[in-house]
C-alpha cells in the first residue's frame, strides 16, 4: 500500500482523538462530522485505491488497537463507521462482518453469576470491547435509516446473527453487564399481587393510554383520578397494601410502592412500545426475506403485549379516539415529548401519592420512615427505569425523554445521575455494589441532565432551588402537589450581589452531583476490586465496568466544569462577562471575577474531587483509585 494508507491512518487517529460531540470542549475545526466527510470525499475521488486501504486500516484497528481504546475513543470510531456505510451504500467486504461476528455473539451471550451466600443469580451479558464497537456501529447506522430492516437486508449478510443486535439492547453495553427486560418492567409481573388485581391494572393502563392518546383528556381529571381512592379501591386495595423488603426504584416491592406512577409512564411512553413492537417485526421480516423463507404474521401471538403495553392493548386500534382517527402522529418522539408535557401535573401527583401512602403503610406497620426527599428521588429513579425498558431500543428516543423530563422537572439530575450508576433502591452510594446496572454512557447522560439543570437553577427565581434539580422543591407539601399537580412556586431573591447568587444557584445544584459522583464511582471501584482480588485476569488489566467508572468520571467532571464556566460566562441581569473572566458593575463598585478560580476553590475543583476519592479507600491501598484520584486534581 502507498501513501493512501498513511492519509486513512492519519485520518482514523485524528477521528479517535475527537472531543465527545455531547459537550463542545475544543475549537477545533477538526471535528467528528468534518473528518468523516473527508473520508467519504476521498472514497469518491479515488475509488480504486482509498476503500481497499480504508477496510485494511479498520481491520488493523480492530484486531490491534479497539481493546485499548478507552470508551469514548471506541464510540468516535463506530460512529464513523456506521455513518460512513451509511454514506457509502454500505460497501463493505462480507468476509469482515463474518471475522466479527463471534466477538458481538459473546456479547450478547447471557450466563449466569457465581451464586452468593443467601443470594439470587445474576444474569449478564459477558461484555468485550471488540464486540461492542461493532454493536455500536450497527445501531448508530440504524438512527441514520427510515426503518432497521434497511441494515438487515443492504448492509449484513444474509441469515447473519448480527441482526438479532440491532434493537437488542446490551450487546454494545447500552444495558451495562445485567440484563434488563427491554419490554415492560410491570408492576403486574412482578408484583404478588393475584390474577384479578393484574386484569385490573391491565384495565387501568389501556384505560389511561385511551384517555391521553385517544380522546385527549383534560390532565386534571386524570390526576383527579389517578389520585383518588376509586383507582385503589377497584383493585381491592392491594396494590397500596404494600411492604418494605426490596422498596427502592427497581423489583418487586418497588412496582408495588410506585404503581400508580409506573401506570403513567407507561401510557404516555405507549408509542415508543409500539415503535419498537413494529420495528422489532420490520427486523424478522427482512431477515426471513433475505433467508427466503416467510414473513413474519404481524398478528401473531405476542404482538399485542408489544403494541398494547402489557398484553392487554389490542395492538394500534388502543389509541384511536371518538373520530376513529389516533391521535398520534408518524412522529413518535415528538408525540412523546409533547404529552409529557401536558401530562407533567399527573406524574408528579401520582409520584408524591404513591409516597404518602408509602408513609402511611410504615406508620401502620410501627416502621421509621424514610426521608421524603430520599423517597422522592427514588421514584425519580423509577420512572427514568421504565423510560429505560420501553426507549432503550433507540438511544436518541432514550436520551431525547430523559432530557425531556429533566426540562419539564419530572426528573432531576441527581435522579440521572444514580440511575445511570445503577442505584436501584434507596442504599445510596452502597446500592448496587455489583456494578451490573451501570449503563455506560452513564457520564453522557448525567453530563447532559446536569447541563439543563443548571440552566434550571439560573432561570428559577427562587432563592433555595431544590439540588435534585427536579419539579419537588425542598420545602414543597406533598399535600398540595397532589391537589394542584406540582405548579411552580414564585420567589424572591435577597439583595446579595448577582455574582454571588448565581455561582451559589449553580453550585448548590451541581456541588451534591459531583461528590455523590465521586463517592458511587469510588465506592463500585473498591468493590470491584474485592471481587477480582484474586483473579489474575483482572490484575493485568481492568474490567469493562472499571474502564467505563474511571472514563467516564473524568470526562464527567471535565464536562461539568466546562457547563459551569460557560454559565457563569453568559450575560445575565447586569452582569456581562468574557469566557473566563468578567466585570460587572453593583451599585458603585466594579468587581473583577476569575471564572475558573472560582471554580477552583468550589467543590467542582479537581482537589476537591480527589479528596473525595481518597476518602473513599478507607486506609485501603487500591492503585486504581489513587491514579484516579491524581488524575482528577489535574483536571
């Protein structure tokens, strides 16, 4: 090969190298996009000579380099990838999808824990990076296309087991290591609740998915519903007769805590269940046409559990309303946000009931009962994990609901941030030791909740601002957000110096973020090293869910500073101010402000974080933890 193959090389490296598209953190002009473009532009110039040293350079790549690339590195090149095939018509040698294949099977393969002292088996995925590029690929092409089948029947080969990883979540590690159903996390399925109070639950949410999708009803009278004894009561109380073992946000006590909120969710995120019941079908289609044998009965059994919601939908006729017509649109995402919308002061009520009657259940039982922002937050968690079980098959649709709900305050950052660290109950920091439930876009997703909330924060014109940054305030009744579905409270200020008040608004939002932050990622860190102590595999390099904890923490932290100073930095009252350093004048004193030291001295700083991490070691001489600890006061 000549020259050309040093230019792809040169090329490649530089796209590896790229800033993440999620926060804009260098002026580069070389960017993601612009690289990719330069490799498509070359592909055309000279197509005889660039596609053959293109394909040799990502076969070197994969085989040499992909499992040292950290993560966000490894995602730059699949991303390129998937759109440069995209661009392409999909021009790509079968013998390397075939060369591939095994790598993303193991992947998706499940297999069982080692079976603890008085503990259940844990089911996971046996991740591996090579595995997950090309997962990440073969996804990342099927946002680019109208339908997945396009992959299945343009792009692999015919009858490849590389299909089954287009809508499947987990094989790129999107579901970290454990495995979650990516239908419905039901509360009628995991609940011990009876045969009759699950046909009245399945009553209850094709009720409701009529209501909000098909006749568009008015959302105080469905939280005037969903609120009121008659809802429980139709189910013979069961559902509210709830207990304490397992409560948190996941498993069954928990469905059982947050029913009436879990119905909720579920009916407005009904078209993202539809979405991925069709394209699941589109995929078996087109991969039975290109096996020459049928398609796949639209109508057979199943199909109506994936439309419907929970199996008692009746496929699409479910959201039709009096005209005959459904009211939704081809736009399903749209159509999502626009409800969640709407439909905010049914969540939030819903939410803050299922916590009173949660207290009401332990004063009964003679129980302590838990803080009421601890309560709240795990609900939050809740609802971020049935968004997570019905839109996971799409991360944009993923990623687009959850920040939906963080601008419309369902959800907070906070609540983000431990579900993305796979906080499922109400341990804090110390749930979840396994690691299993870490999704590992954990950073991007908190990074983009945090990014929002602070933009929250600097609008809220309240002087407290609530640190989970969602729609419960810290002084707010459960009581009247029941009755008046979480309207906003008006505030004042005090007559402190706008400066000061922003940097306090910012910080009081973002400071519980970052340290909770530190503590989780250290915490799984010293409990991952407890359980690889004596495996010499894991002494010679780190696990996957290692390299996503320490990766991500530090892309993280760099993100979030980066948010703040670029809050700090924007115009605001009458303060007007350069990117790193401002002057504004109060009064009549002029006062200059050092952005970045501020930020320095604050608990966003890297000491601050590292002092953080060493806490976390308790005496204990872990080296992966200290050399991330030296990495964060550089940062």
């Amino acid at each position: 090969m000549g020259v050309e193959y040093g230019i792809i090389e040169t090329i490649l490296s530089l796209i590896v190298q790229s800033p993440p598209r999620d926060v804009a953190l260098s002026s580069s002009p070389l960017t993601h996009v612009y690289l990719s473009r330069v490799l498509i532009d070359l592909t055309k110039l000279q197509p005889t000579l660039i596609p053959q040293s293109l394909a040799a350079a990502v076969s070197g790549l994969f085989q040499d380099f992909v499992p040292s690339l950290v993560p966000s590195a490894r995602e730059n090149l699949s991303s390129w990838l998937a759109f440069h095939l995209t661009n392409t018509d999909y021009q790509w040698p079968k013998s390397y999808w075939e060369h591939w294949t095994p790598y993303v099977v193991k992947g998706m393969a499940i297999v069982d824990d080692a079976e603890a002292a008085g503990q259940q088996k844990k089911k996971r995925r046996k991740r591996n990076s090579r595995g997950e590029f090309v997962t990440r690929a073969i996804r990342a092409m099927a946002t680019y296309v109208a339908g997945p089948d396009e992959i299945v029947t343009k792009c692999l080969p015919a009858g490849s087991p590389l299909s089954d990883c287009i809508l499947e979540a987990g094989g790129d590690g999107s579901g970290a290591g454990a495995i979650v159903d990516s239908s419905l996390s039901l509360a009628t399925d995991s609940a011990d609740v009876g045969d009759i109070v699950k046909d009245g639950l399945v009553s209850v949410e094709r009720d409701l998915r009529g209501r909000i999708w098909g006749t568009n009803d008015d959302p105080d009278t469905i939280r005037e519903y969903m609120v009121g004894d008659e809802i429980s009561e139709s189910l013979g109380g069961n559902m509210d007769d709830d207990d304490d073992e397992g409560s948190g946000s996941g498993g069954g006590a928990a469905d059982k805590i947050w029913w009436r909120t879990g119905l909720v969710i579920r009916a407005l995120l009904n078209p993202a269940a539809k979405e991925r019941a069709r394209f699941r079908r589109a995929v078996a289609n087109a991969r039975d046409r290109a096996s020459g044998g049928m398609d796949v009965d639209e109508n057979r059994e199943g199909s109506a559990m994936d439309e419907g919601g929970n199996g008692g939908g009746t496929g699409d006729n479910d959201n039709v309303g009096e005209s005959g017509v459904a009211l939704e649109s081809a736009d399903v995402l749209t159509d999502i946000c626009d409800v969640v919308g709407r439909y905010r002061p049914v969540v939030l009520a819903t939410l803050a009931r299922d916590v009173q009657v949660h207290e009401e259940n332990m004063d009964l039982r003679g129980e302590v009962k838990k803080d009421e922002g601890d309560m709240l937050l795990m609900g939050e968690v809740y609802i971020l994990r049935q968004v997570e079980g019905m839109a996971s098959y799409s991360a944009i649709m993923l990623e687009s609901i959850v920040n939906r709900m963080i601008r419309n305050r369902i959800v907070g950052g906070m609540a983000v941030l431990r579900w993305g660290l796979g906080e499922r109950g109400g341990g804090g920091v110390n749930d979840g030791d396994d690691g299993s439930a870490v999704l590992p876009r954990w950073h991007a997703l908190s990074s983009a909740a945090v990014q929002i909330g602070i933009e929250i924060a600097l609008s809220d014109s309240g002087s407290g601002g609530d640190p989970t940054g969602s729609g419960f305030g810290a002084g707010d009744d459960i009581g009247m957000i029941i009755d008046g579905g979480g309207d906003d409270a008006d505030g004042t200020d005090g007559a402190s110096s706008a400066l000061s008040r922003r940097m306090k608004k910012i910080m009081t939002y973002v400071g519980p973020i970052v340290q909770h932050t530190a503590q989780r990622v250290c915490h799984l860190l010293v409990k991952a090293h407890e359980r690889h102590s004596d495996d010499i595999k894991y002494k010679k390099k780190l696990s996957p869910l290692q390299v996503d904890l320490v990766e991500g923490m530090k892309q993280f932290i760099s993100s979030v500073q980066h948010h703040v100073i670029a809050a700090m930095g924007k115009e605001d009252l009458s303060i007007i101010m350069a990117p790193s350093v401002g002057t504004f004048d109060l009064g009549s004193s002029t006062i200059s402000v050092d952005i970045e030291c501020m930020v320095a001295k604050s608990e966003l700083s890297g000491a601050s974080i590292a002092s953080a991490c060493r806490t976390a070691l308790e005496g204990r001489d872990i080296a992966l933890i200290e050399t991330l600890a030296r990495s964060m006061e550089g940062v």
